[in-house]
C-alpha cells in the first residue's frame, strides 16, 4: 500500500538534496518543450523520469540521462498527453459557460483524472522501455497495487501544490517556483513507483 506521508516526505528529502539540480534539470525539460512547440514533450517527460528515478531508487544523481529518450514511442506518448491536456482545457471552457458557478470543481475533478492517467506511464517508459500503451495499461495496475483512494489522495494534493498562487513575488522568484511546482510531483511520482516496485517495470504484474 502506499504511503502517501513517506512518499511526500522522500520527494521533499531528495529536492532538498540537490535543489540546484532538480530545478535546473526541470527548468531546462521545460524550456526544450516549450522551444520545440510541444512536439519534444514525451521524450523530455521519459527522460525527466529517469533522472528522478535513479535518484529515488538508487539515490544517483545522473542529469544526463534527460536526453537521448527521443523516439517515436515517447514522441507518441507526448502527443497523446497534449491530446487529453487540449480535452482538459476545452472541458474548462465549456463548464465556463454553461456551468460558471462550478468551473473551478469542474477543473480540478478533470485534472486530477488526467492526473491519474497520466501519473506512472513516463516513470514506466523510463523504467524498462514500454510502449506508451503498455505503460498506460500497467498504470492502472500500479495504482490498484498501491491503492486507488491513497493515489486519488495524493494525485489531489500534488494538484492543489500547482495552483497555489505565484503573482506576489518578482518575476525571477515566479519563475523559480513555478519550475518547483512542476518538479515536485515529477520527483513523488517516481518515488511513488520506486516504493511499489523492486523489479524491473516490465515484471510488474
């Protein structure tokens, strides 16, 4: 089962331990996405986790290990990511109008799903190289593994850490935090997988 305090705290050890280099590894995950409109986003996703994870199962911190994941299996899978992030938003814009008064439960109930959906596939693409719908598949096995209701929980609060508000600082310190917000639920979803996992990800049942 997993433990959602461990998981939480691990994530906020390991940050602490290299803060330099997580959010300098993110910020520029971040930037080669963004630079490549989109298109680098499965493979920059891959490598991201496999930076996170070897430093959360084997405590290795190897920043290098960001690149070299582009493919079309990881392409593929970014694609796919950006299609449901575009249903996300258009959800939005359509509980905006018809539903106001609850654009806001709307918007978090969808994202958390999307959150769900989404929150071990890279870590397992990472891990031993499984086809995107593998992976998406194998998601929701860990997730049962691990229990739906703790992985609701801390999908939830890993959610509410990214709306936290950020337009009272200066621009660089928005910035900085805005790259940490994206980097914590990197870092707890691949300390999530390495507490559920000892085995490579194609061995998990």
């Amino acid at each position: 089962m997993l433990n959602i305090f461990l998981v939480l705290s691990q994530t906020m050890r390991l940050i602490l331990a290299y803060p330099l280099g997580v959010l300098g590894i993110t910020l520029l995950a971040l930037l080669a996405t963004v630079a490549s409109l989109g298109v680098l986003t499965g493979a920059m996703a891959v490598g991201l986790a496999k930076v996170f994870l070897l430093l959360a199962r084997e405590g290795r911190w190897q920043p290098q290990e960001l690149w070299g994941k582009t493919n079309r299996n990881s392409l593929y899978a970014g694609w796919a990511s950006i299609g449901m992030l575009v249903g996300y938003m258009v959800l939005l814009l359509a509980a905006d109008k018809y539903y106001a008064s609850f654009t806001e439960e709307v918007g978090f109930l969808a994202g958390l799903l999307l959150g769900l959906v989404w929150f071990y596939p890279f870590v397992l693409m990472a891990d031993a190289g499984l086809g995107w719908r593998q992976a998406l598949a194998k998601n929701w096995r860990l997730i049962r593994k691990g229990g739906v209701l703790a992985h609701v929980l801390l999908a939830a609060l890993l959610e509410a850490i990214q709306l936290l508000p950020t337009d009272k600082v200066n621009v660089v310190v928005q910035l900085m935090v805005l790259v940490l917000l994206f980097a914590i639920p990197a870092v707890a979803q691949c300390v999530a997988y390495a507490s559920l996992t000892r085995e490579p990800a194609k061995e998990v049942s």
